[in-house]
C-alpha cells in the first residue's frame, strides 16, 4: 500500500526531510500492511465499537473548579504578553 | 439563477462549567487565561470529563427542533493546527451526534430541514496586535472548551429573508429552553452560510415534463463566523451577486471559505475549502460513548417549556388577541410570561386579556421596571374615564359655561386661552377623574356653537 507521506506531514504539522519523507513511506506502509492482516479476522457476529473500556455515560455535573492562576497558565510558555500566549503574527 | 443556501450555527451553552473540565464557562471579559486548568489547555495527560448539563441542553435542543435522538452517541476529534486550539484538535461528534433529522417551520409556511445537531467544544481567543511595529497573535484561552452546539441545516433556504427568519426563530428557542444567551455581540451566536448559484433553466426545447433539476450545485462558499444578522444579509447578497457575475462569465465559483469584511463591505477569500477526510476524525479514545434510555429521554423532553410558536397559537385563542399582538407577546418568554400574569391579575379586576395586551403593547411597558400590579392600576384608571357617560359631562359643561360667563366672553372674543380656565372650573365641579382632551373637546364644541 503506497501512503502519501507529504499529505500525511502536512495535517500533522511535521516538517520532514526528503529522507525522513522516503523512509517513512517505507515504514508507514509496512505498519498498514501489518496492521492490515486483521481483515482477515471474521467479525461477523461482532458489533462494531470504538472503546474497549466497557464504560458508557461517564460524565460529570456542571460545577465549577478552581482554575489555574494567570502565572500558571503562561508558566510554560515561551513567550507572553499581556497575560496571553504570544506568537508569530498568523493573520 | 437562484440561490441554494445552507446554514451553520453555533450557539455556546450558558452551563457553569466548560464542555470538559470545571473551569468556569463564564469567560466574557475576564481577565485572560485565568479559567484554564490542564484540561482546556490541551496539556499532555489531562482527561476530559463531558458536562452533563451540556449534553442534555444539547439533546433538548435537538427535540426543540424535532429531531431523532438516536440512543447511542460518541464524541470524536476533529485534527486541525490553528494556535486557538491547544491539543491539535477540537473534540466534537462526527457521524453518530447527538441529534438527527429536525426541521423548523418558517412564519412563511416553510420548513427548514435539519441535518444534525451536536456537541463540541469552543476554541480559544485570537488577538492580533502590533507591539513595537512588530506583527504578533495572543491567545487568551478562557474560553477554550466552552460548550458550543452546532446546528446544521439542510441548503433549504433560497433568499435572505426566510435565513433571517430562521436565525431568529433558532435564538428564541434557544432563550425559551434558557440554554444560552444567544446574545449575538457577546459571540454566544455565530453564524455560517454556504452559499451557490443552481442555474434554473428548464429544457423547454422538447415538451416532455422535464422538472427543473434539482440537483444541488458543484462547489459551495462558505463564508465563515459571522456575528450579526445583519452582516449575515449583506455577507449573501454580497455573495450571490459576486458568484452571478462568475457564471454569467461561463466561470464556476472557487469551492473556498470566505469570511465578511466588514470595511470592505465584501466577503474575502480565506483558505481554500478542505476536504472533510483532512480532519482525520476519530473516536475521541477518553471519553466513553453515551447511552440513552426512554426514560432519560423523557425527563429531559418534561424540561421543554412551551415554545414560542405553540405558544403564539394559544394566546391567539386562548385572550382572542391578533396573531400580530401574540407574535409581539411571545418574543421573548418573560414578556410572555409578564403578560400571563397581568391576564390573571386582570381578570379579578374585570379586564379583558385584550385591554392589557393592548396597554402593554402600545405604551411599551418596560417589564424589567413595571409589576403586574401596577400595570392593572393603570388600565383601570383609563377605564373609569372611559365609563362617564358623554351626557354626564355635557351637564356639568352647561353648568359651568353658565357660571363663567366673563371667560366665555373671552373666549368668543378671541381668547382661546380662556378655555384652560373653563377646563379647570370642570374638573373641579366634576366629582369623577375626567380626562382632560375629552372635557376640552366637549367645551370647545359647546363654545363655537
């Protein structure tokens, strides 16, 4: 299976090298390829589900918390201004 | 050419707490990030817990709207970069919402269909600045994982006036189930239509009964975020005289997102529309799948009040008061509530539903400063003017035209001033409260006689 690695790059933000970008493809398809050995599996008299825990509406009531303070928040940061998260102009 | 359009709304829930921790959700001009914790700051580890309230005002909303609630729900991520999102992606729902198929009926008889209604999680705060000559962006994160609905038409509308309507039926709604503010310039509301052109032309050359096609157009604009009905009026007809002159040139609209300028007075090209797959959703692994049973279902449908239009219909019936009038007092729920208070308090002092509808209407009443009380008192009060007989005062008139002979001498010499003195002489002699333009009109009847 041939994967577009450039495509997959870029909606993860990755920046790659040529190098990186030939070897990924290699690995990437050896991962889908393996991966993919569990067609082969029968499912038919399985449901079909996305969480493995068993848990089902496991939420919380709406009550507040006490939030982090201002320094906190920016404490990891690596640029701040005025109380915000600073970065490169994006518009 | 007609227009074929689509609306996109999302409208932030009024819980306490945020969609998926326990900051506070109450974020309008707070000091920034100061209602964040790990959560909705995308830190690594942190688990998010869905808000109760938030899912089930969803639900109810989507009922509101005539909806299925299917009974097995998800959340999943939607994967996108943009600085306003902390964990790299934004926790919605994508195939399996909370809410399916619904429609609202417009007050032109049309209906709406909706396609989904679901759960998300609002981002954070832009701000764009320039410091010492240097462009840069901050991010205020408080309102980072705010509980946000989205309500997805289907492109049913085909003119500005009926997304109008639309949009403000949805606001009303929202405010009656006093689920959100929906107040448009605090950004409780925001707005997005996609818009394109179908060609209407018929194949009128053979005479078989070709039906227009109904087939929808191949790219669709989306014009993004938009923060008040207004803009949302002129961003369409922007939009539609824009793609027309594109078609008219044998050209086809570029499939893009645009977003409305304001200055300008034109929507401008923002990115070119990715294709859905490119969010790469998946079941959001942390939080387990939500269940319904009838029952739970039940008690949140027992939670809807009656709403604005069953409403409108019943005062219409029930006080036997025009449609305009019920439109005005079903607006918004605590005038009508005010209203059906007043109707109540009315009746025991022998008003008509239809006298304080039509004092509440016409003198505007403010409701925030006027009680029920005082609204009855003052009907009443007009009412008793009202009640003396036309021959009652005519008497006393006579009687005081006789005693005053010296002023209505003046008078009929030329000085109409005189008629204020007689006027005085009237409401004295008079035992009951008149009202001052009826007596004057009487007297001046009497004096040019």
């Amino acid at each position: 299976m041939k994967i577009n690695v450039k495509h997959v790059a870029k909606l993860a933000n990755l920046p790659l090298s040529q190098e990186e970008e030939k070897k990924f493809e290699k690995q990437l398809s050896s991962i889908l390829e393996y991966v993919e050995q569990l067609n082969s599996v029968d499912t038919k008299n399985f449901e079909i589900t996305s969480q493995i825990t068993g848990l089902e509406n496991i939420t919380r009531e709406d009550k507040t918390s006490i939030s982090l303070f201002q320094e906190e928040a920016l404490s990891n940061s690596k640029s701040n201004h005025n109380g915000m998260f600073k970065i490169k102009k994006i518009l | 050419m007609k227009p074929v359009i689509g609306l996109e709304v999302h409208v932030e829930l009024k819980t306490k707490s945020k969609m998926f921790c326990g900051c506070s959700a109450d974020y309008f001009g707070k000091k920034p990030n100061t209602h964040t914790c790990p959560v909705c700051l995308g830190l690594p580890g942190a688990l998010p817990v869905p808000n109760k309230t938030a899912i089930e005002w969803c639900v109810m909303l989507g009922m509101a709207l005539d909806c299925n609630i299917p009974l097995f729900s998800k959340f999943d991520r939607k994967n996108y970069f943009y600085p306003d999102l902390a964990k790299g992606y934004q926790i919605s729902q994508y195939d399996e919402p909370f809410c399916l198929k619904g429609s609202i009926k417009l007050g032109s008889g049309k209906t709406i269909r909706i396609t989904r209604v679901h759960m998300e999680e609002d981002t954070g705060k832009l701000i764009h600045e320039n410091v010492n000559g240097q462009g840069i962006t901050l991010i205020d994160f408080n309102r980072s994982g705010v509980p946000l609905v989205e309500i997805v038409t289907e492109p049913d509308f085909d003119n500005t006036k009926d997304v109008l309507d639309y949009l403000k039926k949805l606001q009303q709604i929202a405010r009656y189930l006093d689920i959100s503010n929906a107040d448009m310039e605090k950004g409780d509301m925001r707005l997005e239509p996609n818009i394109s052109l179908r060609s209407n032309t018929t194949n009128t050359t053979n005479n078989t009964n070709q039906q227009i096609t109904n087939k929808l157009p191949n790219y669709k604009v989306e014009v993004k975020n938009i923060n008040s009905f207004r803009f949302v009026e002129k961003a369409i007809a922007f939009e539609i005289k824009r793609q027309t002159e594109i078609i008219e040139k044998k050209g086809i609209p570029v499939q893009e997102t645009r977003g409305w300028d304001e200055n300008k007075q034109k929507t401008v090209t923002q990115r070119v529309k990715e294709e859905a797959s490119d969010y790469r959703y998946f079941p959001e692994p942390d939080i387990p799948p939500i269940r319904w049973n009838d029952k739970k279902l039940l008690m949140i449908k027992k939670q809807i009040p009656e709403l604005p239009d069953t409403k409108k219909r019943r005062f219409q019936k029930q006080y036997n008061i025009s449609q305009y009038d019920a439109e005005i007092l079903t607006r918004e729920k605590t005038l009508a509530d005010f209203y059906e208070t007043c109707v109540n308090d009315g009746q025991k002092a022998n008003l008509t539903a239809k006298q304080v509808s039509n004092y509440i209407i016409n003198k505007k009443i403010d409701i925030e400063s006027t009680l029920p009380a005082e609204i009855i008192k003052n009907i009443k009060a007009l009412t008793i003017y009202l009640r003396i007989d036309e021959s009652e005062i005519k008497k006393i008139v006579e009687r005081v035209l006789n005693e005053n002979k010296n002023a209505v001498g003046d008078y009929r010499n030329g000085k109409v001033s005189a008629v204020q003195y007689l006027i005085g002489k009237v409401l004295m002699v008079s035992k009951e409260k008149l009202e001052v333009s009826r007596v004057k009109k009487i007297l001046e009847e009497k004096l040019n006689d």
